[in-house]
C-alpha cells in the first residue's frame, strides 16, 4: 500500500568495463547517503566521480488514508482498518524555482488561490479526495472531490455494474457520461 514515494536523479556513479553500474556501487554508503539528503529539483548536483554520489529529488507523492470513521484523513503513514485513500499529495516546486522562473511574477498568496500548500520547503498540490459506498456496497469508490468543487460521481448499480457521471463545470451543456459495465462472474 503505498504512503510515499520519491524519485531522485543519482550522479557521480560511473560504470564499470561492461558498461553497467554494479549492485555494490549502488549501494554504497555513499549513495545512501546521498538518496538520504537529495538536493533541490531545480539545481543540477554536480556529476563528477571524484565528488562522489550526489542526488537531486525529482518528485515525492504521498497518500492519505480515511481514519475508520470515514470522516478524515489520517496522518501520513496511518492506515484505518480499511485501507481506504483519502487523497494524494504531489509536490510540485520549492519557493526558489517559483522565483527564479517566474521573476516575482507570482507571489505565496497567489499559489495558495490555485490550491498549492507550502510544506516542508516545498509547495504542494492536494489530489481529489476519494468517497467511499458503504460496506453494503463494498466500500466502492463512490465520488471524486476535487479543491476546486467539481465532483465526479460512480453509481452502484445491480449485478456489480458502475456508472460514472463527469460534469463540467459549467452552468450549461454539454455533459459527459461514461457509463462502466462489469460482470463478479467468471469468463
């Protein structure tokens, strides 16, 4: 089940002769030790052997569990008797970046208009969170929330079919529909 998950960019590692790097190089102490502390995404870790390892983080995500009574999410790490998601973070940029490419042009409050959360040095953005039926209806995923309002429902239907209705966020036409159909009996 997953709670977090990090991708990083690993240099100062060369290959061996066969052109491969081997599973003792890849896990040296020092290439632990260089995952351990990753640096910034925005800056290039200098890839030179004689400096050793370095690592810059590329992503991090996280998922959020529902607590057993279905009304919130549970620390990070926490898993209700059900493993039920609430929702997913992604981090998505550091203040720095926010600076360097965008010149000023955007500043925290605006970020936190569009939904970012800053957090660990990082600015992140909140997946939708997941609703779940009712154990009566095998606790199926029942509607999507995102930030913004929107909703993206599923319908239990009889003999394990689902529906799902996407609307758009406007007052009007057009809607779309997706309609799921799925059969519990073996082929």
């Amino acid at each position: 089940m997953p709670v977090e998950e990090k991708t990083c960019e690993l240099v100062g590692v060369r290959p061996t002769a066969t052109g491969l790097c081997t599973r003792e190089q890849l896990s040296s102490l020092q290439v632990a030790a260089a995952l351990a502390e990753p640096g910034p995404h925005f800056a290039d870790p200098p890839d030179d052997a004689v400096l050793g390892p370095r690592a810059r983080q590329l992503s991090c995500n996280q998922t959020l569990y529902w607590n057993d009574a279905r009304d919130a999410a549970l620390p990070l790490g926490k898993v209700g008797a059900l493993a039920l998601v609430h929702h997913g973070d992604a981090a998505c940029f550091a203040p720095e970046f926010v600076d360097d490419a965008l010149g000023g042009r955007v500043d925290s409050a605006r970020l936190v208009a569009l939904g970012y959360v800053l957090r660990d040095g990082l600015w992140w953005q909140a997946d939708a969170t997941h609703h779940f039926a009712p154990a009566a209806q095998f606790s199926q995923l029942s509607e999507l929330v995102r930030s913004d309002g929107a909703v993206t429902r599923s319908t239990y239907v009889a003999m394990g079919s689902w529906s799902a209705r996407c609307p758009t966020r406007s007052a009007a036409p057009p809607r779309a529909s997706l309609t799921i159909t799925g059969s519990s009996r073996g082929a």
